[in-house]
C-alpha cells in the first residue's frame, strides 16, 4: 500500500498528516480555514485520495503559515507514498470545467519540482482564504513533493468556481501520474526518476 505519514511543527504551525494514494473515501481534514478545507476536500475526494490532515497555524496573523505549511507536509508525505516512484504512470494533466470556468493542469512526477503557475482571481479574498495563497500552496506541494506542475485557470468570472476547478484538476492529474502501469522500473531513459 502506498502510505505515508509526516508531521511538521514551527513556531508558527504545527500540521500531521497521513495519507494513502490508492484511497478508500477516508478524509478528514480540518486546517482552521474552512474555504482551504473544502479546495483540498475536493483534491482527496476526485483524486480517490485517503487524507487525514491536522493543520493549527497563526491564523491571527493571516492564512499565509498555514496554507503554505500544508503544501509542504503534504507534498512531502506524497513523495513519501510515492518512494522511488517505480511503476507509476509520471504524467498526468486533465482540464475541469466548473459552470463558467475552466481549469487546466499538466504534470510529471519527476523528482524535479517546478511550477508553471497562470491563474487570475478578481477578489482578494473566498471566504477567509487569500487567492493569492493558492500559487503559494501549488509551489509549496510541488517542490516538496518533486513535481514538475503547470497549473493555469483559462477562463471564468466565480473565483470560488476558477479555485475549485484548478484544485480539481490538480487531482485528476495527480490520479492519473501517479497509476501503476504494471511495469517495475520508472518510466524514465536515466531508469530512475530522481
């Protein structure tokens, strides 16, 4: 089974989480921002990922700490699962429509982290999440869990729907990398991904 567990405390954060990519519908998450909670919600239940997830963060100051923080753990609990990512698909990119909008991500599960990131939101704000965090989240899970990710909002006028499809598509993209193909080695001319 591909698990993981990691946990991660600072001053201005503590957050545990475990996860299990080939999921069964387990997920219980709560980072004290509920807009957040329901974005990486939506990510576990498209990418049939089992998340349980802690997050207690400065959230008198802002949301920045927190948000940013769960990228981290989370990525770095997916490159855990993941390990030498051998027997993995290592692409994957979907596009998701929510009413108006739509949302495109390509990625590779490489183990060299990258972002390409184009999304525009008209507000500062969805509820008590900052749009501006949802670059800083995409970078922090990335890099920390070795994947090159390109992740753009093409179009659409509700942030609420623009976020939503890109945390969505972010899923459908992961989902499909990170299927077994069956093979033993990493799909890869080097035979490993690192």
């Amino acid at each position: 089974m591909r698990t993981a567990e990691f946990s991660r405390k600072t001053r201005e954060t503590k957050i545990d989480t475990s996860i299990n990519i080939d999921g069964n519908g387990n997920i219980d998450i709560n980072t004290g921002i509920g807009f957040f909670d329901h974005m990486l919600i939506s990510f576990a239940t498209h990418g049939g990922f089992d998340i349980e997830l802690k997050a207690i963060g400065d959230l008198e100051v802002d949301c920045h700490h927190t948000v940013e923080d769960v990228g981290i753990v989370l990525g770095k609990a997916f490159a855990l699962a993941l390990e030498d990512k051998s027997g993995i698909r290592r692409f994957g990119s979907a596009y998701i429509p929510m009413d108006e909008s739509l949302a495109f991500t390509s990625l590779d599960v490489s183990g060299r982290p990258y972002l390409i990131y184009d999304g525009k939101f008209k507000n500062e704000r969805i509820g008590e999440f900052e749009t501006c965090l949802t670059e800083e989240f995409l970078r922090a899970f990335a890099f920390n869990a070795g994947i090159t990710l390109h992740a753009k909002v093409l179009y659409g006028d509700n942030d609420h729907h623009k976020c939503e499809a890109l945390f969505k598509s972010l899923a459908y993209a992961l989902k499909s990398a990170v299927e077994k193909t069956g093979k033993q080695d990493a799909i890869s001319t080097k035979g490993s991904l690192d």
